[in-house]
C-alpha cells in the first residue's frame, strides 16, 4: 500500500474531505489528528510480474539478477510517457480521491508500437498520477499545502518509481536513511512512555538521518503535468463503462467461480 498521510493540529470534518475518500483520525502524536489517503500501489506493479513478467523471469535465470531487476531495466529503457500508453490502477477498485467500488483498472492507449516495458513503465507512471491526484485532493480538501515529503518503506528502493513519482508531483522527495520504520515508530513511543525521549520532536531529532533526496528533472515534469491532464480524464471517461461491466461480465464471473468458466 502506498499512503499519503499529513498531520493536522484539528481534525478537518468537511465535505471535500469526505467526497475524496480521505481517512481522519486521532494521530500518535499526542493532541494531533492525521489525515491520509491510501491506494494498494505495490499491487498493480506485483500483479504485473507475476502475470507477464515470464521474459523478466527467463533472462533472470540466463543472466542472474531478479525477476524486478529486468523487469524494472525494460520499463526505464521505456521512454517518459510510454509511448502513449495510460494505466488506470483501479485493479482493486478506487479509493482517493474517487471512491468507486465498481470502478476497475485500464490500459488506455495500446498500439503495436508498444511492448512490455512500456506497459510497466505505464503502470509506475499511472501510480505517479494517482499520488499527485491524492496530494491535490488532500491540499484542497485541508486547505493547505502539504510541503516538503518523505518517503519510507520498501518502495523507495524503487529507484525508477521514485524518480518518477519525484517528476510528475514536480516536487522533491526526501528518502531518509532508515529501514522498518513502522516498528521504528512503535519503539519511539515506547521510548516516550518510558521516559527515554521527552516527547515526539526530541524522538524525531534523535533518530532522524537524512538520506537521498529525489530532485525532479524540469523537462520531464513538465510533460507529466500536461499529461496528467490526460490520466484524470480516463476515470470519468471510463466510469460508466466500468460500471456496466462490474454489474454484468464481471459480476457472473464472480457468481461462476473458475471451476464453471467454461
């Protein structure tokens, strides 16, 4: 899952808040509430290896490396915009900032100029796009900026998805030098209560590294904010198509089960 998460000093109850789909809830930080949208990200990227990523496989076990490794190499020799191919990463439904339950996911711009790579590397750029709608939604929604960002967790490995995602926000992005950071954060509150920290800016000080930062690169931030124009219109374009289609095909595929598809 890829989270999108900002703290606030009050919880925000309003109406764009609860059309995009946002979560409010008491934050850890003592007298703070959190706001976070969330989208299941690392997914669509698995769901593509393991149903189409057989080359990647194939050249893992001639030439060493993993799977990802190839996998990731065919989609950045993709150039920006994938040769117009469009991924519309509603595998699992939509959450923010358009929830739909019946919505589903989309490759918008097929032809035969495209190949594997290009879809993959239009998969890592549909979840760019779906990170700067969340992000928009939420500085609307809170009316406010949300500034600088930090990433975490196993995605910032990643380093063509965080370039990426670093070009179409048109923002830098933060990846400090730490692992496990969620059980790293259970131990700063237990730090907390036990006395060992003051409180959670003396915590953060303390085990806070810096790490790499993600510059966007002018040129191709551009593009990706001309063609994010592009990736929000494919959901209420395809919006209502989606809908018939969960209603009737994918409805009695579901009600059959694989042992019936016959």
């Amino acid at each position: 899952w890829e989270s999108v998460l900002t703290s606030t000093a009050e919880p925000a109850l309003t109406r764009s808040v609860r059309e995009v789909g946002l979560t409010i809830q008491a934050h850890v930080a003592r007298g703070m509430y959190s706001a976070w949208g969330s989208t299941p990200a690392g997914e669509a990227l698995e769901w593509f290896r393991k149903n189409y990523g057989h080359e990647a496989r194939a050249r893992a076990e001639r030439e060493g490396g993993t799977e990802w490794d190839h996998l990731m190499r065919s989609a950045a020799a993709s150039p920006p915009g994938a040769r117009g191919v469009f991924f519309l990463p509603h595998l699992s439904a939509a959450g923010c900032p358009v929830p739909d339950d019946r919505s589903l996911g989309a490759f918008v711009g097929l032809s035969t100029l495209c190949g594997q790579g290009d879809m993959a590397r239009a998969i890592i750029e549909g979840l760019g796009y779906q990170f700067r709608d969340i992000v928009q939604a939420m500085e609307v929604g809170l009316g406010q900026d949300l500034g600088e960002f930090v990433a975490v967790g196993g995605g910032v490995s990643n380093e063509l998805w965080m370039q990426t995602k670093t070009d179409v926000i048109g923002r830098p992005i933060q990846a400090p030098d730490m692992e496990e950071v969620t059980p790293l954060g259970a131990a700063i509150l237990a730090g907390i209560g036990v006395g060992l920290y003051r409180d959670e800016e003396e915590a953060y000080r303390r085990v806070f590294r810096p790490g790499r930062v993600f510059e966007p690169d002018a040129r191709r931030a551009r593009r990706y904010k001309e063609w994010f124009d592009l990736y929000r219109d494919l959901y209420p374009t395809l919006r209502p198509l989606n809908h018939r289609i969960s209603d009737g095909p994918r409805r009695a595929g579901l009600e059959q089960g694989p042992q019936d598809a016959t």
